[in-house]
C-alpha cells in the first residue's frame, strides 16, 4: 500500500489550511489512520514516512505531535523544509505500508 498526498483536509472536503499548525498536523494524521484502516492496516505497518513542513522552527511541536501518534513503533521518517507543499504548514507524502501478515 502506497499513500501519497495527504494534506489537511477534513474528510467532507474543507480546507484547514488557515487552521493551527498542531492542529493541521493533528488531521493529517486522522488522515492517515483512515487511509490505513481502509487498506486493512495500522501504525504498525508504516514502512517508511516522509513528512515536509513549511516551518522547521515547528520541529519540536511536530514531533511531539508525531511521537504521541506513532507511539513506540518507529518506521523510517524523513522530515524536511518545504515552501511546496500549497497553502498547508504540514503534508505528508510517499508513505509506504507493509500489511503483508
């Protein structure tokens, strides 16, 4: 499973592209969980995530955000700076899924 793309946007539709940083990174990852679930999988068959925001000096509350989320399972995570990613502060792109059990 491959996930690409996911910005925050709720799942009616609505942009939150003017919402809090900690908050547009907390629907992407609700995002995320629902993309999964609708593959048949969890947090726990990330493979590999990489994730682009458009303030570094947002690295901390990212990851603490991040680290509540993924809990103790670690897949690989690359996080870099990134004026490309539209009107959002956060997005997440090529994430890779193993749900091969």
């Amino acid at each position: 499973v491959f996930i690409s793309g996911q910005l925050p946007v709720t799942f009616d539709g609505e942009k939150k592209a003017d919402a809090s940083f900690e908050d547009q990174t907390r629907l992407v990852l609700k995002n995320i969980d629902a993309c999964l679930a609708g593959a048949g999988a969890s947090r726990q068959h990330l493979v590999s995530v990489r994730v682009y925001v458009t303030d570094m000096n947002q690295w901390p509350t990212f990851n603490k955000i991040y680290g509540e989320w993924i809990g103790d399972f670690r897949p690989s995570r690359a996080v870099a700076g990134s004026y490309c990613v539209g009107p959002a502060s956060v997005t997440f792109n090529n994430i890779q899924v193993n749900n091969n059990d």
